[in-house]
C-alpha cells in the first residue's frame, strides 16, 4: 500500500482544488454515499502517516482562515516551508497493515466536522485531470480500464479521481503529528525509546504509533542502509546505531518524497532484489509478531550480520 511519501504527493494533488465546489461527482464506492458531496465545497487538504483526510463544507460557507502548515523534517532549520500539513486523527494499531480508525461520522456531511478519511489500499492512488488507463491486459485478455472508487468534479472543469481505497466521514481532523516520520514536529526521542524495545526492530519500525507512515519498503531500505539484521532485537544495539537507523528513516522518506514530487523513480538497494548492491546473495523471510500481521523482508547476510541472542540466521523464504 502507499507509504508516507506516496500519501503526501497525493495529499499536494488534491490541495490545488481546495476552495472548490463539486459539481459532479462518480464512482464505484458503496462506503459513502457519494451523492453526499455533491455541491460541497473542498475546505481543506491534509495528511497524517499513511491517511489522507478531505474537508467539505456547504458551498456557501465561507472558506475557513488556512491552518499554519508545519514544516518537513531537513525544512525546519532552513527556514522552508513545504505544502503537506499534518493533522488527522491519531491512530493506535501497531501493525503497519493493520490501520483502522474507529471514525465517527457527522450528523451531516459537509456540515461542522465533515472530515472524509481516505486509505489506501494496494496500488492506491489519486489523479488529477486525468484517469488511469491499463498498462497491461488483465487474466481474461481485456485490456479494462481501472474503475475508479471515486470521482469529484470540481465547477472549475478540474476533477480529482481516487483508486483502490477506503471512505469513511469522521468527525474530527485533529491529531498529534509526533508520529509522523515526515513532519517537523516528529518526536525523536519518543521514537528512539520504542526502537530500545527488547523486540526485533523490523517490528517496532512498523509501529505506526511510533512510525506513521513507515512501511514495508521504508523498513526494508532503511535496516540495509543501516546495516541492522531485521530480527536483531533493539535492546542489542548501540545508542549510536538507534540514532543512524532513525537518520535513515527520516533521510530515505524525504528523499523518496522528493523523487515523487519529481515524478522521478527511485533505486531500492534491498526491497525485492535477489543480490545487494555488493553482490550478495539477498535472503527473504516473513517475519511478525506472533498473533499479528506478517510481512515480507529482504536483507542481506553479509552486510547485515545477525545480532541475535542464542538464535541463529532464520531459513529463508523460497
């Protein structure tokens, strides 16, 4: 599914029509009624982790004074400031694939509190002014277009169009952004004490109490550039190593969002390679908390040498 980068680029999309009314609106979703935003007008644009959430009021309210808009993580000392806001509803799960708010809906939408949260699900996405057309033929040999979940056309001739996601109105926008890797406001030493954890630190980067935003790829990358076995438990490492694998979450998100904004793509040195760029032979497992969701992980023995207490290199996943 989209990580924090993905989502912010998506989030930078739908903030050119802030301040437009829907005139029109489509598409296949049977979580909303997507009738309900019909002559609503976008309030507001913004994300939180891996969610993005739409504000909609009646068109003849007036738009609201624009919230101060909170700096990336590297912006802060330069004194620039980026578009994406952050500010959602605080998420609980702990499992990166496990993501769901317990959202509460408003009386009316697009009255006081009209807040659409949109997740994406695999290959989610959203357009602008265009709608995605099929790059290969799908298992019966059709060359189908992708159904659209939803569609809003704006009055201005624009339209937005979202794929492969979940709606939900809730109530309330309003939220701690600490959590998030790609906010200025992120809490580094709140971070630093769950990667200390005596867990594997594969888990705890997937913690989206403590990592919104961090996903598979992220965790992947970011445990090979820092040279940390996936299942090394966090209570063995070095102050000194926690500090660089956090450097590195923070540094590949943001180049990742830059590359995105560029509509440029980006070399993955471990995620779904056979051989590191040394050379070596990439091993992969599937690797979770017990009882909880299970995810795919590529690392290197050579380069990321297995720091575990009695146990031993886990059998790789074929």
């Amino acid at each position: 599914m989209p990580e924090g980068p993905s989502v912010r680029k998506f989030q930078l999309l739908a903030s050119r029509f802030v301040g437009q009314v829907v005139a029109k609106v489509g598409g296949s979703t049977r979580k909303i009624n997507v009738d309900d935003l019909k002559s609503l007008r976008l309030q507001d644009a913004q994300v939180h982790g891996k969610n993005l959430f739409l504000a909609f009021v009646s068109a003849g309210c007036p738009l609201g004074p624009s919230t101060e808009e909170p700096v990336l993580q590297g912006e802060a000392a330069s004194g620039t400031s980026s578009p994406a806001q952050v500010c959602a509803p605080q998420t609980h799960p702990e499992e990166e694939g496990l993501q769901e708010l317990q959202c509460s809906r408003p009386d009316v939408p697009g009255g006081p509190g009209s807040w659409l949260r949109v997740h994406f699900g695999l290959f989610g996405s959203i357009r602008a002014n265009e709608f995605s057309r099929a790059s290969q033929a799908n298992k019966r040999g059709d060359w189908k277009d992708p159904t659209p979940r939803l569609v809003l056309h704006f009055e201005s001739g624009g339209f937005l169009v979202f794929y492969n996601c979940r709606m939900q109105w809730c109530s309330s926008a309003v939220a701690d952004p600490t959590s998030d890797i790609l906010s200025a406001d992120f809490h580094r030493g709140r971070a630093l004490d769950a990667l200390r954890a005596p867990r594997p630190v594969c888990y705890t980067l997937l913690d989206q109490r403590y990592f919104s935003g961090l996903g598979n790829i992220i965790k992947n990358e970011i445990l090979y550039l820092a040279k940390i076995h996936p299942l090394t438990q966090g209570s063995l490492l070095a102050p000194s190593d926690l500090e660089h694998l956090l450097d590195c979450a923070i540094q590949f998100s943001l180049d990742w969002l830059q590359s995105k904004l560029r509509d440029e793509g980006l070399h993955f040195q471990i995620y779904q390679k056979e051989q590191c760029p040394l050379g070596h032979a990439v091993m992969k497992g599937t690797f979770g908390p017990s009882g909880g969701y299970k995810r795919l992980t590529w690392w290197c023995p050579q380069c990321q040498p297995a720091a575990l207490s009695g146990v031993g290199e886990p059998t790789p996943v074929t």
